[in-house]
C-alpha cells in the first residue's frame, strides 16, 4: 500500500467538539499532522462510556460551524439519524445556520425505498423539496459531474455501516472521495459506530484484480474500522492513485465510543442499514455469512433472520452436526427449517441451520463463514458455487474457493489469508482513532 499521500493529511481537520464553544488547536495524531477542534465539555473522542454521540450530534452541538458559508449535500439514508430518531436531512433543512441543497441516495436509496441492487433514480424529495441524485453504481467522472450538477461545495457522509468489505456504503464513500477531487469539491465524512466493534480485523484482504463495487481496494473482508477510520485510510492508501491527489478531507469523530463496544452498548437506535440488515445480531453475522450468496444455498433472505439462517432443498440435520463438530469458538448451529417469502426458494419449505452466537467476544464471523461452506459441501451433494463465481468477488480472490474445492479444511483456509491480513492491519492502525 503506498503511503505518499500521508503529506496530504495534513489538511485534514479533526472535529472533536462536543458542545459549541471550542477552539483550534494543532494537534498530532497517529500518521499525520492534524487540526483538531478541542471542546470546552472535557470529553475526549473515544473515551468515557454510556451514550455515544455521533458525527452528526458534535457537528449540530456547534452549530455547523464547520459548513459554515457552505452549499451542503447530503449523502445518506434511514440511517442517518438523531438520538431521538429524526432524520438529519429533515433537522438541518430548516435551520437557518447550514444551507442544505442537495441529497445523494446510496444502494436502496436515500429514504430507504429500494431492495438490494436498487435505487430511488432522481427526485425531488417531497418533505424537504431538496433535489435527490442517485449515486448507486456511480463513480469516476460520472459521480464527479452529479455533483457538479448539484451546485455543492461540500459532500457530507453520514451513513451506517455494517462492519463487512462488501457492504456498498464505504464504496459509495469512496467513490465520492474520488469523484469529489474531480469536481473540486470538500468532504466531510460524520462517524458513526461500527455495530460490531473494532477491536480487530479479519479474513482474506481483496486482491486487487477482483475490485468490483463489493470491494474496491484491498481492505480486509471484515475491516474493524468505523466509516471515518476507513476514509482516512482511503484519502491516504487509495484516492491519490484513482484520483491524482487526495481529498480535501475532514471528520467529525464520535464521543463515547470505545473500540471493544457492541452497538448496544452505545445507547443509539438501530436503524436497518438495508432490507436485510433488521438487527445489530444481523450485523455480527453479516461478514462470514454473506459469503452463501455467492453458492446456490438461502442466505436467509426472505426470513426474519437474513443471514442467521442459511439453507436449501434436500439438506438436514447433518449439516448442523458437521458445523458443531468443527467447535468453532463462540458459535453453535441449530438444525433449522424455513421457508423464504422472496429470493432464493421463495415458498419453499427448506432445511439448514440457524447460528446461535453465544460468545460474542471469541465469535469470529469470517472464519465460521468458511466453516459452514466447507460443511455444506462435504454434507451436501446438491453444493453448487454461483455460476458467476460471486464468491470470488465476495472473499477477494478465487483462493477461498479453489481451496473448499480442494477439499481444504477450514484452519488451512484460515492460513492461506493470515499474512496479507497481518500486513493490513499493519496499514489499518495508524488511522484507528478510538481506543
């Protein structure tokens, strides 16, 4: 990963204010010289416990003063959200002390209307009138010219993520990094929690060659940054070589969130990220068993438990004992049937298990994914990889799946990723933020 842009962080301003008086102070931070904004409550981002305030939260508590003079657009969805469920859009529209003039909607939409692998098009945003571009599957030039069209000075980023490389959302981050540079345009990306910690990061790290909007660069499949970490790692490693130069970049860190935290211990509300994210639990899951999308197995789809149920026609309760007898830590399957209302064996009764996670601390999702796919192939005739090998797009490589091909066991899947996942996180602490 290349580290000649570290220079260019040094325009980076770190918001840290959790009320409205603050001033500018220079501080140093890990990898770079920064601006950080002390406030006057004597809290520090990442420290104390009990209710988190968000990106979004420090930012209104100062009366917007870092879009101030400024023509905002917005990008995000239902996620974006006070602490008392309001939608940030609809709080900032009126307030006469930022100048909202755009929206950009992300995967299923900036109101949340869409299923996965849509969109909301373009629109005028009936509560607010606010013009709503469509970002979905738009990057380079293109994106740069929406938002020229949009008449912005300043693209803020406030969505929830998910935790996995392949949930869209830091995609669509860092394609409006890059295509930010291209229209001459600022940045400011509002932090949010990662729902499942971030104490670490695990699994295979995407080789390059299998860049797709699933994984644009090569990060780790489950990245244990927050969305703000992650774009100060981008705007460094990435968007100098897709763009020319970084970002004109700025955060707005969280206050109250520590590294180890789960999302209930933040105190926020949950808001689904997608259709099929109904739950943090879903989240905890989400970056191992998402893989089953890329086989012809349910990934729970069409349930109420996307993602904690997997299965097909004709397996039973073998796969379940299978799973069991690998002691995967943290984790136990239960022999389960479901029948899908849309997706995969839409009203068909099938069998499969469902995931129990009953030590969360020891969970490892990545490595209990490829678990349940190397158990669902040895139990299960019918196993069968999506025909166009999505599951290489999924991991990052065709080595997971060549290996399960192999008849590999799990730990020795496990093996083949750890020295790329080591250099990552090598790369990823020095722009962790949070302790």
């Amino acid at each position: 990963m290349s580290t000649s842009a570290e220079s260019n962080l040094s325009r980076r301003r770190l918001l840290a204010a959790t009320g409205t008086a603050g001033a500018l102070a220079v501080g140093v931070g890990p990898a770079s010289g920064a601006e950080r904004w002390r406030g006057g409550g004597g809290e520090s981002a990442g420290g104390g416990h009990g209710q988190v305030r968000t990106g979004f939260d420090r930012l209104a508590a100062s009366g917007y003063r870092l879009l101030n003079g400024q023509r905002v657009g917005m990008v995000t969805n239902p996620t974006g959200i006070t602490s008392d469920v309001r939608h940030i859009v609809d709080v900032m529209h009126p307030d006469d002390r930022v100048n909202l003039t755009a929206v950009f909607g992300p995967e299923h939409g900036f109101r949340g209307t869409a299923q996965a692998g849509g969109s909301e098009g373009r629109y005028d945003d009936p509560a607010t009138g606010l013009p709503v571009f469509d970002t979905y599957q738009k990057s380079g030039q293109a994106l740069a010219d929406i938002f020229t069209e949009s008449g912005v000075d300043t693209v803020v980023f406030d969505i929830q993520d998910a935790g996995a490389r392949f949930y869209t959302y830091i995609w669509t981050l860092y394609d409006c990094m890059v295509a930010a540079v291209l229209a001459g345009k600022r940045v400011v990306v509002l932090d949010r929690p990662n729902p499942v910690t971030g104490r670490d990061a695990y699994g295979p790290v995407l080789d390059k060659a299998y860049a797709t909007f699933v994984g644009r660069e090569p990060i780790a499949q489950a990245h244990g940054m927050t969305v703000a970490e992650l774009a100060l790692l981008f705007n460094a490693e990435f968007v100098p070589g897709a763009a020319g130069r970084a970002a004109d970049l700025e955060i707005v860190e969280m206050s109250g969130w520590r590294r180890r935290d789960f999302y209930d211990a933040t105190g926020l509300p949950w808001v689904p990220p997608s259709p099929n994210m109904p739950t943090p639990d879903t989240a905890l899951v989400y970056s191992g068993t998402c893989l089953f999308e890329g086989t012809n197995l349910s990934e729970g789809r069409g349930t109420t438990r996307p993602f904690e149920l997997l299965g097909a026609d004709g397996i039973d309760r073998r796969w379940a004992k299978a799973a069991n007898e690998l002691d995967l830590p943290g984790v136990r399957f239960r022999e389960a049937y479901f029948t899908p209302t849309f997706s995969k064996f839409q009203g068909k009764t099938v069998g499969g298990v469902q995931l129990h996670v009953h030590d969360r601390e020891a969970y490892d999702p990545v490595r209990s994914g490829i678990g349940l796919l190397v158990t669902a192939k040895r139990v299960w005739s019918g196993f069968a990889w999506r025909e166009d090998k999505w599951i290489d797009k999924l991991t990052g490589s065709a080595t997971v799946r060549t290996m399960i091909d192999g008849g590999t066991d799990p730990d020795e899947v496990e093996r083949a990723w750890r020295e790329r996942l080591a250099d990552f996180r090598a790369v990823r602490k020095k722009y962790l933020r949070y302790h």
